[in-house]
C-alpha cells in the first residue's frame, strides 16, 4: 500500500474521531436554541466522553465490557472501509456487504453487552434494539442490491456517485430511498424506542458507566456519521469533483446533522408498535424498488 493511501486513510479516521462527537455538539446546540435554551457549548460531547474515560468501569461483568470494547472496534474498523475526507479505504477493495457487517456486528455485539444484566429495563431495550435492526437490514440491503445491479459491483470505489455512474432511474430512487432509513438506524426520535429515557430510563445504556458507557456512547456517535457518509459517497459523484468533494461533503454532512436534530427535537417518540409498523411498511416499498429495478432498464 501506497504512503499516500495509508496517510489518507489514517486522516479519515482521525477526522472520524473527532467529528463525530463535534457533530453531536452541534445538534445539542441546535436543540437548545429550538427549546429557547442556552445549551452547552459544542465541544461539550469531548468533556462528557473524557469524563467517563477517566472513570472507572461500571458495568454487570468483565464480559460486558470486552463487547463493548469489540463494539467500538468494529464501528472502527467500519470507519476503514467507508469513505469520509478522502475516498481512500482499507481494505483497498471494500465492498458494500464488508461494511453492512460491520456495522449490524457492532450493533448487536453492545446489545449483548447490555444483554449480560439483569436489568429488565435493559433486556427490553435490547429486545427494542434488535428487532428494529432486523427490520431495517431487512429493507437496506433491497435498496443497496437495486444500485450495485445496475452498477455491476459490489465496491465503494464503483459505487462512489452511483446515481451519476448509471442511467437508471431506479439508483437514483434507491439512494433517496436511504435516507429515512439511516434517520431511523441513528435512532433519533421518533424512532428512539431502545433508549427511551422516560420508559426505560436509556435502556440499553442503564446498567453502563464510566469507561463502557463512553464506548457505548462514541460507538453510536461514530456510526451516526458513518451512515451518513455511506448515503453522500453514494449520492456525490466525488472522484468527479475531485477536491472540491471535500468542502462539499462537509458541508451536506453537517447540514445533514443539523436536520436531524430539528427532526429529532420537533418530533415526539413513537410507540414500539408504530415504529415497526412503519418500517415494514417502507420495507415492502424498498422491495418494489428493488423488483422494479430487476426490470428497470
């Protein structure tokens, strides 16, 4: 691998680290002002995680925290593979099914992690947590086969600006098609049902402290951002623009966060059952996409 390449790599995952918990200020900040408060400054997630970084570990057993810590490498290793700053990845020809892995690996393996308590609000926060990811990777992967058929590959490097690099419609709608489910696997409200701080009192997160609880928390953070990156590498004909993709996905990046947080701040939680309901509901429309992308010219 090239010296180039490993530095370019390196930077997307320094850029990774630190944004993620800026972003997460942001939208602190921008709740806040919504609700006619003050609000923390925006680098109060770094204060908050350094925090409970220099705590000790709280947590039901040792087993806990060795997934919680397999969690947060496996959010990294993702960070590898997906492109953010630069359009370099480790591995160099990682594909589309490579990065999903990684990502529902790290969501179950920190629902394991809180699967170890006794907590009962735990057990069904996790309960929560997995059924609405199998509901959600059940209609991602009919969206992202329609764009890799019409593609022809499975790579990020071929599917990097996929709307511009095939003429079918169908890539176009499939890529649009995303983005509610990327809110939904962001768990904002109202389709924070896992957590539920009122319900369950943060659910999965309950029996978490100190050290864990900050890989818990930077897990989720990290994983926000990753989404969304998947979604712009894919909308963005990046090797196109060359530099001038930088600045641009920045700014998406961040406008994106800031419509997520006015999303998750106007918006009251929904009932277990409403979620699901509507996301079997999207599922059977991301299907009909997808069938209509194996007729679609």
């Amino acid at each position: 691998m090239e010296l180039k390449t490993i530095a370019a790599i390196v930077t997307n995952l320094v850029f990774v680290l630190l944004y993620a918990p800026l972003l997460n200020g942001v939208e602190r900040k921008i709740r806040a002002r919504i609700q006619n408060r003050l609000g923390p400054p925006i680098t109060q997630t770094f204060y908050d995680l350094a925090k409970l970084f220099r705590r000790s570990t709280v947590a039901s057993s040792s087993l806990s925290y060795v997934l919680a810590s397999l969690s947060f490498a496996y959010i990294i290793a993702a960070s590898l593979a997906i492109p953010t700053i630069f359009l370099a990845t480790f591995p160099r020809h990682s594909d589309i099914i490579y990065i999903l892995y990684l990502v529902i690996a790290s969501t179950v393996l920190l629902c394991l992690a809180s699967a170890t308590s006794s907590s009962p609000f735990a057990a069904l926060g996790v309960s929560r947590e997995i059924s609405t990811v199998m509901c959600i990777e059940l209609a991602l992967p009919f969206l992202l086969t329609t764009i890799a058929i019409h593609v022809g590959s499975l790579s990020m490097k071929q599917l990097v600006g996929a709307p511009f690099t095939s003429t079918s419609p169908c890539v176009a709608l499939a890529v649009a098609l995303m983005l509610p489910l990327i809110y939904v696997e962001s768990t904002y409200l109202p389709f924070e049902i896992a957590e539920a701080e009122p319900e369950l009192a943060s659910g999965i997160e309950i029996e978490f402290g100190g050290r864990i609880l900050a890989l818990a928390l930077y897990t989720k953070l990290i994983k926000r951002l990753l989404l969304v990156s998947l979604l712009l590498d894919l909308a963005i004909p990046r090797y196109v623009l060359g530099w001038l993709s930088i600045p641009l996905y920045l700014a998406l990046l961040t406008a994106m966060s800031i419509l997520f947080a006015v999303l998750d701040t106007i918006f009251a939680r929904y009932r277990p059952e409403q979620v699901f309901r509507w996301i079997k509901r999207y599922s059977a429309l991301c299907m009909g996409v997808a069938i209509l992308g194996l007729f679609a010219p």
